[in-house]
C-alpha cells in the first residue's frame, strides 16, 4: 500500500515534466478531458456524471466526496465496477473508468440543498497524469443544480 502511493506521488510529481514534454497543445485542459455535472436523483441523493474525453481516463481510487456543511455528511458513495488495466506512469495494476462514469452520494443532515466538493484524478493514455481535479457543486435536493 505504501509503495502503491509512493508510486502515485512519483507519477504525480512527474506529470509537470511528462507535460512540458509531451506539449500541451496535444493534451486537453482537465476540465474538458474530464467534464462533469451535479443532479439530485432521488431524496439526499446526488448523481454525478463525468464524461471522459477519448484517450483519458479516471482512476477509481483517486475519487472523494465531501461536504463542508456542519449540519451535513456524505452517508455512501456507490461507483459501477471499474476496468482494470496495468497503468504506465504508476507501473502497477489499476482500477479506472472511460467513456463515462456516473456516481451516486447519499448525502444525510442536508436541508434543503447540499454544497458537494467532488474531487477525482486521472491521465491521458500517453502517460501524462493530471494533478487531483476539485469540483464543488450546490445541490438542490428538491431537484437541479443550483451552482
């Protein structure tokens, strides 16, 4: 476990450099290589669907979901089963998605919206990782999205 996240900094801190090498004109900023939108889909619960640019991918252990609200907490988190594949710029075994990946947080204590940060991470199939993406979305729980 400690050698898999030693791995994953190691990866991390080499992504600037992989980059600047690679050139950015070839890779997508993080947030069109990994859009996402915040919904309630049922009471408490928030659906978050990420569409993932063609050639990137987010890995499955790199996803958290929080809430800063005092008065609220996320209860569970439900994920579809990832693919796995041996990923280059870890050089281990990893669970990912592509294409999309649609997540579902309960959410208990909220009143009648939720502030929900949303972080993932992921890379680029040429071996360039992407440091941790932070979303925070304002979910009204009677439905929609309010920010």
């Amino acid at each position: 476990m400690i050698a898999s996240k030693r791995r994953f900094v190691l990866a991390a801190a080499l992504a600037a450099f992989s980059v600047s090498a690679v050139g950015q004109a070839a890779l997508l900023p993080p947030e069109e290589a990994f859009r996402a939108s915040a919904r309630q889909v049922a009471p408490g619960v928030v659906e978050i669907a990420y569409t993932i640019a063609p050639g990137y991918y987010l890995y499955r252990e790199r996803f958290s979901f929080s809430t800063p609200e005092p008065t609220s907490r996320v209860e569970s988190v439900v994920m579809p089963d990832p693919r796995v594949k041996h990923d280059r710029a870890l050089d281990a075994q990893v669970a990912y998605y592509a294409q999309q990946v649609v997540v579902r947080v309960a959410v208990v204590g909220a009143g009648e919206s939720v502030q929900l940060i949303a972080k993932a991470q992921g890379c680029a199939e040429v071996g360039v990782c992407y440091p941790p993406l932070t979303r925070t979305y304002r979910v009204s729980l009677r439905g929609g999205m309010k920010g």
